[in-house]
C-alpha cells in the first residue's frame, strides 16, 4: 500500500503556480525594457517565494516520508536526505 504522506503537496504545487505566474510577469517586464532595479527587486521577491516552497517542501517531507522511513527502518531516506540538502543548501 502506498501512502501519500505529503500533507502540504496542493499547498506546494499552489506556491509553485504564484511562482511561474510571477516568472512569467517579470519576463515581460524585461520585455517591455522595465528598469533594471524594478527587475532585481521582483527577481529577489521570487527567489524568496522559491525559498519558502523549499522550506515547505522539506518539512513536508520530514514530517512525512522520513517519519514514516525511520519506523519502517529505511536508513537509505537519511541518506537521500542529506544528498537533497546538500544540493539545495549551497
């Protein structure tokens, strides 16, 4: 039987939809020739949005897939874990 333990995953892919949309926006600021600061102040704007859906994903998970991993005795979950972190923790 395979769970969804991901409690947050509409809240996540409704972050994500803000996101494109606001990518998409900015895009046609620069399209339309926007000033060079308006641009920078949107871009910082969606990667703090980027950064929050992160933050949201990864509790997500913890609370979750690793919970759920560690009482079914799967190490191999801390160990992905720590990959992820690394990848998206630079």
């Amino acid at each position: 039987m395979n769970h969804d333990h991901h409690k947050q995953r509409k809240n996540v892919v409704n972050r994500l939809a803000k996101i494109e949309g606001h990518v998409r926006s900015v895009k046609e600021m620069a399209s339309n020739g926007r000033d060079c600061g308006d641009l920078l102040i949107q871009i910082a704007a969606i990667r703090s949005a980027l950064d929050s859906c992160g933050k949201v994903i990864l509790k997500d998970h913890l609370e979750g897939c690793v919970v759920e991993a560690v009482k079914e005795g799967d190490d191999t979950v801390i160990e992905k874990l720590n990959e992820a972190i690394d990848k998206y923790i630079r």
